[in-house]
C-alpha cells in the first residue's frame, strides 16, 4: 500500500492490457494519436482501461469499427469487453455481412459512422457467369487438337463456332486461367523475313 500511495503522489497509469497488472508513470508514455502506447507487448491508454478506451475510440472513428479492427489497433482480445459494453449501453452495433460494427451510443452520431461505413464499402461485383462443365471439356479439347496450330483464344472461339458451339473469348481465357492452360500460339516461320 505504500508503494501505491507513493505512486499516487507521483502519478501513474495502469495498462489496459494483462488485466491492469502492470503500471508506468504518467509522463513515461508517449501515446500515439489514439492515446495509445504499446510497450514490451503491454498496453497503457490515455483513456484508462479497456473498457474506458474502446468507447473513445469508436467514438472517434468516422465510420465505426469492427472487431477486427479493435483487435489490430489494441493487440489485445476485445470480445468480451465489447459485448459489456453494448450490453451496458456505451456502444452500439449493427451487422454487416457476416460481422458487427461498433458504433456510437449517440444514435445520430451511430447513424453517420454506418452511412459512412457503407460508402467505404467496394460495391460487390456479380458473381462470374459459370462455364458449364461440358463446354469446359470442349474448350480443353480443341486447345489440345490446335497443339503446333494458331491457338490463341479468338481462333479456338472460331473454330468452335465453325463445329457450332458458342463461346466468348472471356470463357475461353477463364478456363485457360483456371486449368493453368496456355494455348499455343503459332510460331515464327523461320523462312519468313523478320520484320525490321
């Protein structure tokens, strides 16, 4: 207890990390723009403890944060200190996709971290049409037949049109990609002149 008066005196922090086993003095930190300062793996916020910290920062984060993010930007697990947390009605969430978003408790400022969260979000690209497998097979065929030929995917497009099957260059490139396939391309005549 004396140790602990005299750092009362003097002015001390403990970590949010270890479960606030460990203590520095107040002007040893160097917090960063979050008021964080990891040192030797433990953790010491200018806003006290865990509990204490995750509020401000989700707060301060224009588009909320995800448990994720927490977890990069504390290095510590956060789980459990966010689900009391939305239980006590410091934080709030919303799910997107598969996951939560931490936000405000403040409903507006909640709002305003979501619809900027979602104008971060990439637009979703359509799923790529399927070949199906059985134009898969003839497009692996013909590109084996046209060995030592012109093989390049617009001429098996042609010449698997010519047998009356349709396929677009696109599928023919997925299915090259897919299988590690190359087709040949045609070599140089070696009697032709080289263009100069």
């Amino acid at each position: 207890m004396t140790a602990f008066r005299r750092l009362a005196e003097l002015g001390y922090l403990s970590s949010y990390s270890h479960t606030g086993r460990f203590y520095t003095l107040a002007d040893i930190p160097q917090f960063d723009t979050d008021g964080l300062w990891l040192h030797d793996g433990v953790g010491f916020s200018r806003h006290g403890s865990l509990k204490d910290t995750v509020p401000v920062l989700v707060e301060q984060a224009a588009a909320g944060l995800f448990h994720r993010e927490l977890q990069t930007r504390l290095q510590i697990r956060v789980h459990n200190a966010l689900l009391e947390l939305v239980r006590a009605q410091r934080l709030g969430r919303t799910a997107i996709a598969d996951e939560f978003l931490y936000v405000s408790a403040a409903r507006r400022r909640a709002r305003a971290q979501l619809a900027q969260r979602r104008a971060l979000a990439p637009p979703v690209a359509p799923p790529a049409p399927v070949t199906p497998p059985t134009l898969v097979i003839e497009i692996l065929l013909e590109i084996i037949h046209a060995a030592g030929v012109r093989g390049d995917p617009a001429a098996v497009v042609v010449r698997l049109a010519a047998r009356g099957i349709v396929v677009t260059v696109a599928q023919v490139e997925a299915v090259c990609r897919a299988h590690s396939v190359l087709p040949k391309k045609t070599p140089l005549s070696r009697s032709a002149p080289s263009p100069r």
